[in-house]
C-alpha cells in the first residue's frame, strides 16, 4: 500500500466491552499501510460522532457483538453520521456476530459484514479489491491420494502371505472368463465404433453385448420395455446438466479447516439432475470430492442399460451417458469416484469410469462376495479383471473393508483387503486401503468400544501402517453404526470420526449427510451441509493437536495384526483364494458371512 493509497480508517467497537474483532480488524488494515484510529468500547453515540468530525475519516468501520437493541442503535448511529455531514466522504461500514448484509444495506450502511467473514475480506474491502476468495476449496491441482507410496511390506511375514496367495489368485483368474469380462470388453470396442462413426459394426456389437445380459435390461434392449423404477430424462433436464459449467460457489470461510483435507461425499439420489445440484453444493462447502452411488438391483443384473435414466428410489443408474453428463457437475480439481466393487457388472463399471472421466474406482473381491451377495468364483475372476482394467487405465481403487458391516472381524477382513491390494499393485495398479471407521457389530459384541470409540478405530490404522506402506482411505462413510436420527447427533458422530482418521494420518475420509442413512426420502440439500460443517468445525477445534487414544488402542492393534496373520496363514495353507471364500475362512456364517448366490456357475474357461 503506497502513502497515495493509504486510507484513514475509524474503527468504533459499539459495545459495552466486547473490542476483540475491532482490535484484529485495525492491526490488519494499519499491516497494510492504512492510518487507523481505534476508539475504546462504551462510548456513547454523541462521544463517536464528535471524534469522527475531529478525524474526517475515509471509512468509519462501527462493530457490533451483542445482538440486543442493535437495529436501533445502528439506525441511529447512521442518521447522526448523516445529519454531522459524514456521509459526504465517508463510508460507512458495519460488521460482527449480529450483522447480515441485507440488515446492514437496510440500514442504509455502504457494507456489511457478519460471522463468517476474513480480516482479509474487509481488508480487499478496503483497498477497492474483489475479495479473492473464490474456489479457495478447489485450486488448480487434484489430490492425489497415491502419491509417495510404494506399497512395499513394511512386515514381511505378511507381505510373503500376502504376495503367496495374491500370485495364486491372478493365475487362477487368468485362466477363466465370465459374462461380466465379455460385456466390458465388447463396451470398448462398442464405444469405439460409435466414436468412429461405424454404425454397421457399433449395431453388430450391440447385438452382441445384448446377448449377454439379463433379466429386466435384457428386455430393455430386446423390446425397449423400460427397466422398473427408471424413466429417461426428460429434455429439459438433460438441458440443464449439459448447460451446467463446472465451477463451484464461493468457498465458505466457515470451511477454511477443509482446504488441507479431502473430504470427499457420496451421492446417488436416483436423479442425475439433484445429483449435480448435490455435488456443487458439497464442493461448494468444501468437499474435495464425490462417490457414485448406482441402485442395489445393478449389481444383481447382467448388464447395464444406456441412456440418460432417472430412477425413482435410492441409487444413480450407472450409463455411460449418465455418468458423463454428472461430470459436467465436477470441479476440474476435484476427485470423483465410480464404485464397482461388487456385483456382475464390476469390469464394465471400470471401463465407464474410465469412459466418463472419473478419477477413482472402488474394488473388493471379499466384500462384494461375502456382504453383497454375488458369487465368490464370479466376483473373484471379475474383480481381478478389474485390478487389470483399472491398471491399463492408470485409475487408483480403494479396496473396502464392509463386510465388517455384517459381522465378520476385522482380523478376517484386512486379511482379504491386503490380499486383493496385493494382487493390485503385482498387476501394477495403485490400491488404497479403505478400513471401515464405525461401531462395527464385533467391536460391539467382544467390547472393544464399550469405553469409547477412538481405541479401536485408531488401531485399525496402527495396524495397517504397521503392515503395508499404502494410503489409507477410511470410509466409507465414517461413523456407520454410531449415528441417529437426530440430525446434530448424526452430524457430531460423523465429524468426531472424520478428524479421528485425519488426525492419524489418514489421506482421506468419506462421510455421508446427517441424514443419509435413515431418510425416508431424497437426501435434504441441508443434510448435507450439516454434515461438513461439522467436520470443518471438529477440525478448527483440534487444529494441530491429535484425538490421543489410550494404551488399549496399540494392545487391540497388535492384537488384530496378530489375527490378521493368522488368517493369511490359513488362507495360504488352503492353496485356494476362491475356496477359501466359500469355507468362511475370511468370514463366516457365525460371523454374519454368507456367499453370494448371483452369478453361480458362469465363470467359464478362458478360450
């Protein structure tokens, strides 16, 4: 700021003693050159106009705290300015804890200022400048959540396990085929013929790729019969995606503790439309990111439909034309997911992804074939396809840990997610390990979060960086199991285990909205909101201190890499990953296991 350029500022505290924004707000403006007088609380209205007309200053900037009586108070302090000639070349501005800028305007004040504003935003004020605190959330440069890991062993019994089982599991893959592989397959060559415009061979592939679907998308595209709960969008909702940019609102700066983090939501309300709206909204309040959501019935069907599709309940139909048209939704710099972890269409979903643009996908053998009911021998030759696929396409994957979610341990659990990362990076991928964050159904019966729980999810992570030097991603989301129906309980619990797994080092967290888990209807654009601002405000309140867990926390953690170990070892001595599976030796019927039944017998001899 040069001498011509330097401003003369009144800045008057307008309460009985509350100064303390007053006082920052006069040391950041005299740090950027401007000559400040700050008046002491409690002086009457007649005591700041007469030293005002002593000053004839550029701006007097009058701050308010106390909300009681302060319409008046700033309407009179405003016609007195007026009626002593100030106005004539003075601004005048108002801010604190009680201003809005609709009640600061109404007063006739040039500018008003309330809780969630920066010193450096009144100080651009100030200096004539546009604040310059657009997509502070959302610079130019992705995450990535992959970056300095080497995935080496930091134990090597584990590792040797691990490495043992995963090299049998990609052998015995390569020898077989599913429906699944054939679809995606003939996805690509489908989308190349159409990007080539050779309709002959694009129709003919089709044909092809029709033949191996099923039930209700079977008669989709045999008969054009409209799959149950589905209808296309309508024109002028599609118009509305295709015409919406990608930038997001102006960050938050209630959000500011969530520019460092990624944070990342889910979506899948069944509407690409309030999908879109959704996304920008997070991103808007600082999220770094989004995760698809497709309906239950996708992973339960052989094939996958076309089109841009609205479905009525829980889930975003997974098309090509879908996903595309909700990237137009996404921020340039920020991360977006498309799960294919489960299911008979996990190697066609990579391919979308990959399609579409996504930056991320999800893969898990275990989960998908233990808690999601699709047969082990299917899921385990598609989900290795889709380690390979994922690996052509350079797209990182979480590995999911949800069958927890059903009972099964957590000693049994990181087992297959280690093994199913393993056979990841032989196959030269970038696996991310996604240890479910919760009250999860064994934690509850053997005890381990009767005290709190901290303990036990921060072993989790003990455990893990004690195993594999690999990201760590917990989800998904943070705090299943543990949330309510109240709203603010729900917000509170999500937050506490978000700055939880951040504070231990964990590259990301993905949560869901306060009311995600038990709405009886569309997720609230409220909910959603709730939910970050709860982690931004846990944030603020640790800083750089960390949740401390107590001794018991580094007991369970070596207790669960104990038991970790000795589920490889019986996964090893049986010699077979599949059958494994299907004995319970990664998840159990006691445990709450059961394989999956979708997708039984058509696992084929590769030709």
């Amino acid at each position: 700021m040069t001498a011509d350029n330097s401003q003369k500022i009144l800045i008057v505290p307008l309460d009985p003693v509350h100064d303390v924004g007053a006082k920052l707000i006069a040391r950041t403006l005299r740090e950027r050159g401007h000559s400040v007088t700050l008046l002491q609380p409690d002086l009457s209205v007649e005591e700041v106009i007469s030293r005002a007309r002593q000053l004839l200053p550029d701006f007097i900037m009058v701050s308010r705290t106390i909300s009681y009586d302060t319409p008046e108070l700033l309407a009179k302090f405003a016609d007195m300015c007026d009626a002593a000639g100030l106005r004539s070349h003075a601004k005048l501005v108002v801010g604190g804890m009680s201003i809005r800028k609709e009640m600061a305007q109404e007063l006739g004040y040039d500018a008003g200022f309330g809780p969630q504003t920066t010193l450096e935003e009144v100080a651009d004020y100030v200096d004539g400048k546009a604040h310059t605190s657009h997509e502070a959330s959302h610079g130019g440069t992705k995450p990535d959540l992959t970056r300095g890991y080497k995935y080496d062993f930091v134990d090597a019994e584990i590792g040797e396990l691990c490495v043992g089982i995963a090299r049998r599991l990609i052998d015995w893959a390569s020898q077989r085929t599913s429906p699944g592989i054939e679809r995606a397959h003939l996805r690509m060559k489908l989308e190349e013929a159409r990007l080539s415009g050779d309709v002959a061979l694009a129709n003919e592939l089709r044909g092809r790729y029709s033949a191996l679907t099923g039930g209700d998308v079977r008669k989709w595209y045999e008969s054009g019969q409209p799959i149950p709960h589905t209808r296309p969008l309508a024109p002028y909702e599609a118009a509305a995606l295709e015409n919406m940019d990608n930038g997001v609102p102006v960050s938050l700066v209630s959000q500011k503790p969530l520019e460092p983090v990624n944070v990342i939501v889910q979506y899948g309300t069944g509407c690409p439309v309030m999908d879109a709206y959704h996304i920008r909204l997070s991103l808007g309040w600082g999220a770094k990111g989004a995760v698809h959501f497709d309906p239950s019935w996708g992973a339960r069907t052989e094939g996958l439909a076309e089109g841009t599709l609205s479905h009525q309940h829980d889930g975003t139909v997974l098309t090509l034309e879908n996903l595309r048209l909700l990237k137009r939704a996404i921020h340039p710099a920020a991360l977006w997911q498309v799960r294919a972890h489960r299911g008979l269409n996990t190697p066609e979903t990579v391919v979308l992804a990959h399609l579409a643009g996504a930056d991320l996908t999800k893969i898990n053998i275990v989960y998908g074939s233990l808690g999601a009911g699709t047969d082990p021998a299917r899921l385990a030759v598609d989900g290795v396809e889709c380690l390979r696929l994922a690996a052509s396409f350079g797209l990182p994957y979480d590995v999911v840990t949800n069958e927890e979610l059903c009972g099964v341990p957590a000693r049994k659990a990181f087992a297959g997610m280690l093994v199913v990362a393993t056979a990841g990076v032989l196959l030269g991928g970038r696996p991310i390990l996604q240890p479910l964050f919760a009250d999860s159904p064994e934690a509850m019966v053997s005890g381990f979060t009767q005290d709190n729980l901290v303990d036990f999810n921060a072993a989790k992570m003990i455990a893990l960086k004690s195993i594999m030097n690999a990201p760590i991603w917990p989800g998904a989301p943070v705090g299943f199991m543990t949330q309510t129906q109240d709203r603010c309980q729900s917000s509170t619990m999500t937050a506490l285990h978000a700055a939880l797994a951040l504070g231990l080092g964990a590259e990301a967290v993905t949560i869901a909205s306060s009311d995600e888990a038990y709405a009886g209807g569309p997720i609230s654009a409220q909910a959603r909101v709730d939910t970050l601002k709860s982690v931004a405000a846990s944030l603020k309140f640790f800083g750089s201190t960390r949740i401390a867990p107590t001794a018991r926390a580094e007991k369970m953690a070596a207790d669960l890499k104990k038991g970790i170990k000795e589920t490889l070892e019986r996964v090893y001595e049986r010699g077979d990953f599949v059958a494994a599976l299907y004995e319970g030796l990664l998840g159990d019927r006691e445990d709450g296991a059961y394989p999956g039944r979708a997708g039984r017998d058509t696992v084929t001899a590769r030709q």
